[in-house]
C-alpha cells in the first residue's frame, strides 16, 4: 500500500511540474534566489518585496545547499533564477554551470549580481552569456568624474551612472531622473555575441583598476566601453541580466541620495529601484514579450485557406500580434512588421497595415514563377521577443485550359486570317 502511495505521489508531482507552467501566461512566476548568505535576504528586500508584490513566488536558499536542484523528473521546478551568490565556489545539490546554462538554452531567466569576491565559477556563467569581467580580481570601477557625493572622500569607487540604454520597452516609458549608484567591478561585451546589450555604461572618464594600488600600466578596461550591467536576450527568448554589483540591489543603495559629482541637481533617492524594478519587469517577461496568433492567407473575395495558388492570383494574407503586459494580452501596435512571400530569395516583401487592435494585414498579387513558396515574418525589435513565422504554399503554373482563347493583341492577325 506504502509503495502505491508514493508512486502516486510520484506521478501526481510530475503532473503539476507539466501543468505548472502556463503558455498563456508567459511570465517567470517562480524564482529559485540562491544567496550566499541569508543576510542577503532581508539586506535586500526591498528589491524582493518588489518582485513578491508583482506576483512572483520567490524560494531563498544558500548556493552549496546540497539539496539544490533545478529539475526534478526531467521537468524544470523554477521559471526563473537569481545568482546572489558572488563568491560561491561551487553550488550544492545538482546545480553547476552547465545546468545554469542548460536552464538559459530550455527558455527560462536570470539575474546574476557579482562583485569584487566573485569566484571563477560566476566568471564562467558570465563568460557564456557574452560578458567579460576584469581579469584582475582586485579591480574596481573608479570614475573621478561622476563620483556619488558623500560625507567622506574615498576612493571614487562609489559611482553616480545615468548612461542608460535608450529602450522604453527595457527600462520603461518613465524617465529614470536620478543617477543609479554603482560600486563594484566592471566588465565587457563580447564582440562576437550581438545578442548582449549594454544597459548601464561607465562614463567616459571611468577605468577599471585596483583602488588600493597605484596604476603601473594603463588599465584594460576603460571609459564608455564598460558596462555596469548588461542583458542578453537568447534566440530561444530567454533573458539575463548581468551586474558587477550586488550591493546596487541593496536596500542602503535604493535608499541613499544619488547627487553625481559636480552636479547642482540633488536628488534625495537614487534611482537603484525604479532602474531594477523596470529591468526585472523586462528580464522576466512581463514587458517586451510578444506573440501571434490566427495567421491566414486566402484568395482575395474568399474567406477559406486554399491548398495551393496560381501564378498571378490575387491573395490576402493577415495575422494577429499582441504583447503581454504582465497581466494580459494587449494588442501591439507598430508599423514595421514585414512578410515576405520567399522562395529561394523574397519574390514579394511586404509592410503590414494595422488596425490598431492587433491585427496586421496586406494584399498583394503571387508572382508570375510558380514553386514552392513560403509565407514569412521575421520579426526583431529592440526588447521584444523574435516573432518566427513561416507557412508554406505551392504555387502552379495555368493550366492548358486556362488561358485566354484569343490573345487581345493579335486580333489584326485573327481579323487577317478571316479574311482570306
């Protein structure tokens, strides 16, 4: 009886993991946190509590938990995953780099904080998510420039940054106004991997080096082209973000005043919360996810999908497109989606017409080659998900009945021929 119990159990757990997750609802819902320290949990609450309060069902465990797993039954128990654990060295249970990263390549999201502990396994996460951090582990970011006022002096480590990426899908349509504080290391964009994206840049006077040392060689990093935090966007959708700070999400950092160095403008709270609050509605899916639904093509005047066109028919071709906005389906509305009617190359590329309510739609006239043809939509826009849409259609040739008995222009010679 025990063992009919607990293969019960079995089956009934993995049918929840299979039903837990909702197409419809494309958001990450539940987040494994796995921390260094369990301090982290209330030294950073405020950024938590945001993410509670938006619904999300948050798990906290220490990072060499030997209970960590990401999977159970060969389904994912997670939807999303937050790295605050900088200088683990190894993580516990079943979880290692390349589980993390088969958990990128299966859809799903994560946020990865370092900091100047951070160990090589972190490195290497980041490393396959197309970011270089410092190869010297004792270098901070260090801006003379556009330091954060304090009462104390310092080192210029603690950084005041406003070069944010220009994205409203990204940060959000309201204007961060005040400067984000920074203090942490810096690191780069692989040029190879187009698919990260700078979100948070240093200025123009920062450097990468070791606050404590004097400067011995001119250091590798400098300048704009150090990012503070980065984000990926993988072809399968999945999204990161990438910070060379944990203590930017800490409840000190959301609190402080952020006034930039030279600056007459104060601010009395820095924009640390609203920046990560607007990023992590992007990272995990509730801003910027699109998807299309009810794609058809027919003959003009017809309403019903034919199995095959003729060279020259006249054809209409419509889908619907709408964006998630973290509760529901809302219509997107934009006037750069394109279809192509392909063979081999575009024999037809057309801009759709929308009607402002989702759907997108075009007329257009099958040319005169006939083949095998696909329908395509390729959609890339800065911050959305990749629409990938293709339908495949044979075109004919006339048949030997279908052409015009009398060709209009050689009715002189049919007029001539009578005559004899």
């Amino acid at each position: 009886m025990a063992k009919k119990l607990s293969i019960f159990i079995a089956i009934s757990l993995v049918l929840s993991l299979c039903d837990a997750f909702n197409l419809d609802n494309p958001s990450s819902r539940r987040i494994l946190v796995l921390l260094d320290d369990f301090a982290i949990k209330s030294s950073h609450s405020l950024f938590f509590n945001s993410l509670q309060s938006r619904g999300f069902d948050l798990d906290f465990k220490l990072a060499d938990d030997p209970k960590n797993a990401l999977q159970r039954y060969g389904q994912y128990l997670y939807d999303g995953l937050i790295l605050f654990s900088p200088s683990v060295q190894r993580f516990g249970g079943s979880i290692d780099a390349a589980a993390i990263l088969d958990f990128i390549d299966s859809g799903h999201d994560l946020i990865l904080a370092a900091d100047t502990s951070a160990s090589d396994l972190i490195r290497e996460i980041a490393t396959e998510c197309g970011v270089d951090y410092d190869e010297d582990q004792s270098s901070m970011v260090i801006d003379h420039t556009s330091y954060a006022v304090s009462e104390t002096e310092g080192d210029h480590t603690l950084i005041a940054a406003d070069d944010f990426i220009k994205s409203e899908v990204i940060l959000g349509s309201k204007k961060i106004e005040a400067p984000v504080l920074f203090q942490g290391i810096g690191h780069s964009l692989n040029p190879a991997n187009s698919l990260v994206l700078k979100v948070l840049s240093a200025s123009p006077a920062a450097y990468s080096a070791n606050p404590n040392s004097k400067l011995a060689q001119p250091p590798s990093l400098t300048g704009s082209s150090i990012s503070l935090v980065s984000v990926l966007q993988a072809r399968n959708n999945a999204r990161v973000m990438i910070s060379g700070s944990l203590s930017m999400f800490s409840n000190r950092f959301f609190r402080s005043s952020a006034q930039k160095a030279g600056s007459s403008t104060k601010h009395q709270k820095s924009g640390n919360e609203q920046f990560f609050t607007e990023l992590s509605k992007w990272i995990f899916h509730e801003r910027g996810h699109l998807k299309a639904v009810n794609v058809r093509h027919h003959k003009s005047g017809e309403v019903e999908e034919p199995g095959m066109y003729r060279i020259n028919d006249d054809l209409e071709y419509s889908v619907e497109i709408f964006e998630w906005s973290g509760t529901s389906w809302e219509p997107y509305v934009a006037n750069d989606v394109q279809v192509q009617f392909y063979m081999m190359s575009p024999y037809v590329l057309k801009t759709l017409s929308t009607d402002g309510k989702g759907l997108y739609s075009t007329a257009f006239k099958v040319p005169d080659v006939y083949g095998v043809f696909q329908f395509k939509v390729e959609y890339q826009r800065l911050g959305y998900t990749t629409l990938s849409l293709s339908k495949q259609i044979p075109v004919r040739p006339f048949r030997h009945n279908e052409y015009e008995r009398f060709i209009t222009a050689a009715f002189p010679y049919y007029g001539a021929s009578f005559s004899m």
